[in-house]
C-alpha cells in the first residue's frame, strides 16, 4: 500500500467493483476537495454501513435489523418469492412498485467456471424457508436472475431443486424492451421474446 495518503486512498477506492485508476483518482482527489464536514459524514456512513449491516435471517438481504422491513411487513404476500442474484436487483424490482410479495437474495449466480457451486450461494435458507413455510403456504417462486449463461443455470438448477417439493417455480419474461427498436435487437434478444410470448 502506498505510503502518500493520495495515493492510498486512490489506490483502496480503485478495489472497489467498476472503478478504474483513473476514476479512483478523480474521486480520491474530489474527498481532499471536499468540505470537511462532508469527508466526516462519509467516514462515519463508512463504518456505520459496514459495522450494522448484517444478512436478514429469513430472506439474506441486507438489513440493519436481524429480519428486514420487508420481511417483517404483514401486508406482503408471503406465498409469493422473488429469487434475485444481488441485493441491488431486489431493490429494483422494489422501485417498480408492482412486486408485493417477498424476496431471497442468492448473493451470486451458479459460475462453474469461476468456481461458484450450490453451496456458495444462500439456497440452503431458501430451501429451509420453503419447508418451514408455516401458515402462510409458498406458492410461487419466480427467479429474477439476469437472462444470462450463469443466471439461466441457476433458474434451471433452483426450478430441478424446488420443483419436487410442490412449489410452482416460474422465470421472469425477457426480450425486446419497451421503447426498443426491433431492428437493433440482437437474435438472442429476438429468440426470447418470440419464446416469452403471450395471448393478447
């Protein structure tokens, strides 16, 4: 680790997912630029993130609470889960508004090749979720996995594991987006709408 405090800074904010040196710079030297009160506030939201956060017991999304608000909502239909990789994917369906049901975050995707099996993500407490389900009965879980190699493996490996058990396990659509051109849409995107259609 470098010894100038720029430098280390730079250098620990270009671990992080997405940022290049360049980027890491630029936001290295925009926290020195800073007003302290602002470098303070970030410290402290720092450590707070990283110190309460931990995995909500039912679902494994991030909560400052041992069981989320959602989790925790009586008015949400506890018979429907919504199976997402990553906990940034349940909250975009959340911004959507038209999901009411409850969630599970996998934590990651099957990935043979970069050596992510079962046993890496959180399915052990799914399939206990499912099986201590209670009074509110799960009818249906839909993967939310992004229409990929690794989220395709894993809808399909979650839909063989699930299934057994009485379950309905459904795959959110995928194809063209609305607003899209037809004419710009690659085959894969073309195959899957075609695929994923329905009765008007």
């Amino acid at each position: 680790m470098p010894a100038d405090p720029l430098q280390r800074l730079s250098a620990l904010l270009g671990r992080l997912p997405g940022i290049g040196d360049k980027t890491a710079l630029r936001l290295a030297l925009a926290i020195v630029k800073s007003d302290p009160e602002y470098v303070r506030a970030l410290s402290e939201a720092l450590g707070t993130v990283h110190n309460t956060l931990q995995l909500c017991t039912q679902c494994c999304d991030l909560t400052p609470e041992p069981v989320c608000e959602r989790c925790s909502d009586a008015k949400r239909d506890g018979s429907v889960i919504c199976v997402v990789a990553q906990p940034q994917d349940r909250m975009a369906i959340e911004r959507s508004g038209v999901f009411r049901g409850l969630y599970h975050v996998l934590h990651g995707v099957l990935d043979p090749l970069g050596g992510i099996g079962p046993s890496d993500l959180k399915i052990e407490p799914l399939l206990r979720r499912l099986e201590a389900s209670g009074e509110t009965q799960v009818e249906e879980l839909i993967v939310a996995t992004s229409p990929n190699v690794e989220g395709d493996a894993t809808a399909l490996y979650l839909s063989k594991l699930i299934g057994p058990l009485g379950v309905k396990v459904s795959r959110i659509a995928s194809g063209v987006a609305v607003g899209g051109e037809l004419e710009y849409a690659d085959v894969t995107t073309l195959h899957r709408a075609l695929e994923d259609r329905r009765r008007l």
